[in-house]
C-alpha cells in the first residue's frame, strides 16, 4: 500500500516510486524528506545511481532510498526504486520536492499593461514589465520583473518568462515554454546588403515562432526571419549565451549547448544535440539525430545521422607550440611522403627486391 | 509613365524600379503588394534573385517581378527589375513594405527621466526607461522599454536603442545608431593588476564612442577604454554576442559576425570583415579589408588585405579521433620524414643511383 | 615632505607615490592633474611603462612622472616612480583620477522595494530596480537601474551592481562584488533528462554563491546548482559572456577572459587563468595555477599546473585551405611513415648497410 501524497515532512517511498514510475525494493512507508546526491546524502533522503562510474560510492551512501537500475540493485544497501531509466525518475522526484511558486497572479502596480493587451486567467505580470498593445497571454503566463512583451506578441497558456526577457514584435511563443532571463526573441536579423564601400540594412520582415514546451536560456539570442519566420520546433531545449541567426529552423527536442551559434537560414533536424562552443555556418542542413561534438565548426550539410567533430583537445603548451605550426605544412609533408615512395619503388628495383 | 507613391495594397512596379535604382522589363504599371523569397512567391508578390545556385527556381517562380543581375534577365519568366546589385536593390524594395513606426513620440509616464537630461525635437522614451542626469538625445531618438542611458550620454539623431540597452555614463552614439536589446556600452574593461595572489582592480577610466551608423546586435557588449575610449567607426555593423574587449578600434564598414571576441587594446581596418566565432588577441592590428573566416583566432598582426583562417570543419567523429590526435605527434613525424630522405639519400649513394 | 591629499587640479608626486607604493625620484611637490598613455602623456600628467616593448616611447615622454620598475629608471627623463610592479602601482594611481560616486545612498522613487526586503545603512537603489521579499542588501550596496534582486538573495556590504543585473532566488553574493549590466546569476541548469524521445525537465534545486571580491562581466551567465550549490570564491575575476554551468567550482583569485565556458560540474582550482574563448567540458578538474590559452578545449582534468593550449592561429586563407584538410589524413600519414621506415630498413639489409 503507498502512502499519501506528501506527508509530514517529505514523502513516503511509495507514493515516490509511483510519481517516479519506478519499483519499490524496500519499505513503502519510509519517509524521505529531500534529495542529496550519493556522496552527500544522509538517512532520511533520497538520491539516485545514474552514472557506473560512481557505483563505488553506492555501497557507501547513507541515503534512505536509492533510484538505480536493475543492474546495480543488487549492490544497494538500502530501499531501492528500479526503473530502467534512473535519471528520469530523479527528475521526477526533484520535482516533488522543487520549491513551490511564490507569486501569487495578478499584476503588480509596477508593471505597464497596454489597455489593448488581452491577458488570459490566472495571468502574473511582475513589477516593472511592460506589455504592450496588441499582446495576447495565454491562461497562467508569468511574465517576471524587467521582462518586455513587444506588440502583437503571443505567449501560450502557462508559458514563464523569468525575468528581464525581450520578446520584440510579432514574436509568438508557445505553451510551457520557459525563457530565462536575459532572452531576447525577434530581434533583427545581421542582414547587410553592399552599397560600395558602405553597408545597406536589409530590413528584416519575418518574426520568430517558439513552439510549445520550448527552453530558452540565459542571454541566448534568436533573430527574427528577413521574409519568413524563425523556427524553434516543440520541444527544442537552448542553453545559455547561444546566437540563432535568421530563418534558422531547429527540429523538435533538439538540445543545444551554451556558447553554440547557428548562422542564418540553416536548418537542424530533430533530436540533435549541439554541444558546447558549436557552430554551424548559413544555409546548411542538418539531418534528423545528428550529434555534434564540443568546439565543433559545421561548414557542409550533414545528411546522415551519426557523430560530427572538430574540436581539438588542450595539451601542454610546450607540445602544442612544437607541433600545431606544423599543421601548415602538411601538404608538403604528405607530397614528401609520397616522393620518399616513389624513391623506395625506384631503389626497390635496382636492387631487385619488392 | 510610373506609378504614384504606395498604391492601395502596394507598389506599382516602375515605382519599385526607381526606388531601387533598378531598370524594369516589364509593365511598370502591375502593383506588387509584398516580398517573397523566390520558392514562395505567388502572382502579386515581389522577390530577387541574388545568388546563382538558385537561379533553377527562377524559370518556376510566380512571382510578378523578380529582381535579378543582368546576366539572368534571359532566364526571367515574369517582369524584371535589373540591376549589378540585386540585394541592394531588394533591400531598398523591402524598406517599402516594412511596417510603419508605431510609437508616437514623447515621453511615457513610466519612464524616469532625469530633469537634467536633454531631450530633442520628437524623442521617443518608452515604459521602464531609464534617462540619467546629463544625458542628451538628439532629435528623433528612440530609447525603448527597460533602456538605461547613463550620465552625461550623448546619442545622436535618429539612433535607436530597442529595448533593455544599457549605455553607461559619459558613453557616445552617434547618429542613425541601432542597438538591439540586451546592449552593453561602456562596462569596465577587463584590466587587472597582481598584487601577490590576488588581482587589484585598475580603474577603467576612458569611454566608448559609436560614430554615425553602427549596429550593434543582440547581447553585444563593448568594454569602455582605460584611458582613451574604445572607438567604433562609422558604417561598423556588429552581430549577437560579441564581445568588444576596452581600447578596441574597430574600422569604418567592418562587419562582424556573432559571437566574435576582440580582445583589448586591437585595432581592425576598415571594411574588414570577421566571420561568426572569430577570436582576436589583444595589442594586435588588422589591416584594411582584411577577411577572417569561421572560428579563427588570430594571434599575430595581419598587415596584408586577404583572407585568413585556422577553423576546422566537422568530419565524422570516428575519422576525428583517429587523425586528430596526430597533431601533437606532427613534429616527430616531420624529424621522421627527414630521417627518411637522408636514409634514401645514402641507399641511393650506396646503390649509385640518383 | 610629501603633499597632502589632493592638490587643487591634482596630487603633489610625493603624495601619489605614497599611495602607489613606489619610491620618488625626482620632485615631490610636483602636481600632476591626470593620468595618461606613454605616448600621449603631457606635461602635468603622469605615466607607466610596464611592458618592455614601450621602452622605446619613454625617452620621448612629456610627462611630468613615468611608473616604472627599477630597470627603465635610467632611460627615465622626467620624474620616476619606481617600483617592482608597475601596473599595480598605476592601478592604484588611477584609483585617485576614477570620477567620484555621482549617486546618493536611498531609494530611488521609481524602484520597487518589498516591505519584506531588508536594506543596510548606505544602500542605493536606483531606478526601475525591483527587490523581492527576503533580500538582504548589506552596508552601501549599490543596486543600479533596472536591476532585479530575487526572493531571499542576499548581497555583501559594499558590492555594486551596475545595470540591468539579474540575481534570482536565493542567490548569495558576498562583500565588494562588481557585477556589470546584463549578469544574469541562479537561472536554472541545463538538466534534461531523456523521456523517450522527448526532454524532461530535470529541476534545479542548488543556488549559486559569490565569495567576496567577485568581479563578474557584463551578459555572463552563471547557473544554479542542480542539487548543491555553484560556487565563485574570493576574488574570482569574470569577463564578458562567459558562461558558468551548475554545479561549477572555480577557485580564488582564479581570473577567465571573454567569451569563456565551463560545463557543469566542472572545478577550476586557485589563480588559474583561463583566456578568450577557451572552453572546459563538463566533470573534469583542474589543477591550481593552471593557464589555458586562447581559443583552447579542455577536454580532460589537468592535475599538474601548467600552460595548456589547443588554438590555432590564422594563416592566410589558400595556405589553410591545402593544408588543414589533410589532418583528416594525419593516421594514414603516419602509418605510410612507418611503413618507409620498414622499406628502408629491409632495403639497408639487402645492401648491407645500416
């Protein structure tokens, strides 16, 4: 029998394993009252077994509870909650245990609220925002302090913009998305048309679209489309200080890491993930399930799934300053290569050997 | 005979053609009522053919005119507009349709502006504005939600400040500017003293001065000088999430793409361009009409106009991880090459050959 | 006999060499009325030389005093201050020319203060700043315009934020902190947990903590923990768009350029330097006094202090375009290499030699 939903102080491991679609190997009854991780938990909290590479400190923790897969179960020493998937299921206790929303709706006396702006029920609108004409918010938006909602800006039901976000004209985001503060969404597109010597601006006409369930972080930036719109497909996960240049699409639940930047008009499939420090030059395509690795620069189309790289690893400086420089005569070091071939043929036959 | 100013519902064509300062094959009487990229023109719209790859969909378009070079009149199916510089002409045709201004001048009631700021002829100050003592806007300048304009800024006629750009005292726009939101301009350089262990903090006490007609993208931060300013020239376009390290002098026309990094005290040429994720170290100088490509760091002075790089592009990860680590081997496989041609060089001896 | 403090239109010599903690050669009743360049310096104006490369200038100067270390003050013409660091005792000189504080301590009417907020003696807060319930502004914190201070953060005596900075919940930033416009500090980690194809949210329950003397650029993003805090000790120096993962340790006086990133959980040790654009991968450690150059990946933990590196440095674009490619070709390279050896080996058998 499980317990009841959050007791005194924590949960009950049952109601947890049901919340975690995990197995209970232990006590339902045992309450918990906090996550920790392996190494720092102590009786009475829950941690969880994700990573082989820690399964040393298994045998050690002094957790109530253990999330773990099947296969390290029989080295735990305490109540274990099985499920194939450890790491999901420790996001869904997080969850449990994640501090409860402190704003109560309504909007502040702080914030600006265009009269031609249309707020759904259960809407917050935080001191100093502004939200202006034109703006639709969906049922249960939280638009936090310092944010901006541009004109004729959309955000879906229970979208969150956590603080100081830019959502300039015309921008429509999706429903559950979350934007971090310091994002700006629709902000022109670096097109620059030659004008002689001087640059023309190419006025950029298009808009962004979010999707639902879309994450944006921190100081991250997407221009908005110069015909067309800017894509982030549903469910797309952006990390921190990333550039989206204009008319990029990016596919559905592809996860970006920070300090990425995806130049203009190219397109990523769906369930890529760009690590960090990536870049991706204009008008490229990349195919469904593509990965890129760490530091990567992506100059050609990558049509078929599967790992990209460039990135080069740091070594010791001495080394690095006696090797890399040479990087710049490998043409001619493989051409010598080649003629010391050609010579050994040549020697080969005088000697009559080969 | 051309068409008057604006149609209802658009622009007649030999109006277009002479706001683009194209010549028009064509009906200069059919009326276009927007911009469409060349794939999705429909009968009514207007669109440009600028690079050759897509000259294919040019012959299918249905489009009612298409801006295109000469050398591709033969190819066009529908009216033309032909010019040497489609874009240019296409960005001129796309100012047309760009939605009208609309905010009306003045000062919002949720704006703070300071009794000793001066504000010209037709300034805009939207909500949550910032306007600092001894700050001065010049005629038609627009400061829009969350800005903060320093003391004593000066911004010349007609810039614009988007949305939440930060310009902190003694800071200098001229005019025409355009900063998008998330700007920083004149945050303290990153100069740092040891004193022991610990690093003492040396005041940055020079400026930033934007001339007439800069852009600067989303997130872009410029570092104010130590002594003398950080000067960005006229015409200078920067991207997203650059970063612009103090003592900075950045060229007339330079265009740099997002996510560069100048380091302090560096100073680039005029119409130099610098591709996306482009690193330069500090105290050094580029040229005029010097070009650096994706992902390069550059260590050195670049005295000569050309193009220089040193990024690398993506290839399979397995390929990568068999060949990349090779470089830190490439002096021993040069010494080793050398071994081997004075090794052939004493077999030939010996054998009487060569 | 040494000046008093602050000479109409400047300090006496004697006084600011006091302050810099250098020995006077020369006149120490001598005023001089700001600081300036070697090269631009006039009479009346005081100077450094700490980087040999300059020597050149100082012969040329018109200043009336040259900082300098005890090896240039035979090529000094003027006045010296001597002493063995230069640059700290110019920092310390600058301090006297920094502008004065122009704001007075108080609220600003334009900001939003929470009744449950609690406010030190000498607190600013300036316009457009929003301080939720629970904060904690120590003695003389300065909160610039725009600023938002989360529920239950709380900030040390005497730190500053600039503009525009964003400290959410529960953040803790220590005394004497500089945080410049655009600092976004506690958004949430990029935790995602696979659920199918989809991402699910994995939530971020740790903070973030600024020891003392923490200097964070402008737009550098620094998450929140997931479990246990992110933590910046004493005297850590950040630059401009970096951005600092969850569950990131770096260590005192440690200083990191522009455009830097460090993935999560990843520990930076004492009086590292990291330069522009490096990047560190995630759960890697790394040493005390550990230097990374410019544009480098760290990909593995470096347990030996050291300079590491892994940039690459521009070279003109056709010389790069023949040569890097071939690094995909580097292990055949090699192995061709290896294999001449052998040939030569078997063909110096065959001609006895060798």
């Amino acid at each position: 029998m499980t317990a009841g939903p959050r007791e005194a102080g924590g949960y009950a491991l049952g109601e947890l394993a049901r919340i975690a679609g995990a197995e209970l190997h232990g006590d339902p009854e045992v309450v918990v009252s906090g996550p920790e991780t392996l190494e720092g938990a102590q009786a009475g909290q829950i941690t969880f077994l994700s990573n082989p590479r820690y399964r040393k400190r298994l045998a050690a923790t002094a957790a109530s509870a253990v999330i773990l897969s099947p296969s390290e179960l029989e080295h735990c020493p305490t109540n274990a909650l099985v499920t194939d998937n450890p790491y999901l299921a420790w996001a869904r206790v997080l969850r449990c245990f994640a501090p409860a929303e402190r704003t109560s709706p309504g909007v502040h006396a702080a914030a600006v609220v265009s009269s031609k702006a249309r707020l759904g029920e259960g809407v917050t609108v935080e001191a100093g925002a502004v939200i202006a004409e034109g703006a639709v918010l969906g049922r249960g938006v939280h638009v936090g302090p310092n944010c901006y909602v541009g004109r004729d800006v959309t955000v879906g039901d229970q979208s969150r913009l956590v603080a100081s976000v830019t959502l300039l004209d015309g921008v429509r985001v999706g429903r559950r998305c979350l934007l971090h503060p310091g994002v700006v969404v629709g902000s022109d597109g670096f097109g620059l048309a030659r004008d002689g010597a001087r640059w023309e601006k190419v006025p950029q006409l298009g808009s962004v679209v979010l999707e639902d369930d879309v994450e944006v972080g921190a100081n991250t930036t997407i221009d908005r489309g110069a015909i067309h719109d800017t894509v982030i497909r549903r469910g797309a996960k952006l990390d921190n200080l990333i550039q989206v240049a204009h008319n990029v699409e990016i596919g559905e639940d592809t996860a970006i890491a920070a300090c990425a930047g995806i130049s203009g008009s190219t397109r990523i499939g769906a369930r890529c993930t760009l690590a960090g420090g990536t870049g991706l030059v204009g008008h490229i395509e990349l195919a469904d399930d593509v990965h890129v690795t760490g530091f990567t620069m992506v100059t050609h189309s990558l049509k078929e799934p599967g790992v990209y790289s460039s990135g080069l690893a740091a070594v010791p400086h001495g080394q690095w300053k006696r090797n890399a420089p040479r990087i710049k005569r490998l043409d001619e070091m493989s051409k010598k290569i080649r003629e010391l071939e050609r010579a050994i043929e040549r020697l080969r036959g005088e000697s009559g050997s080969g």
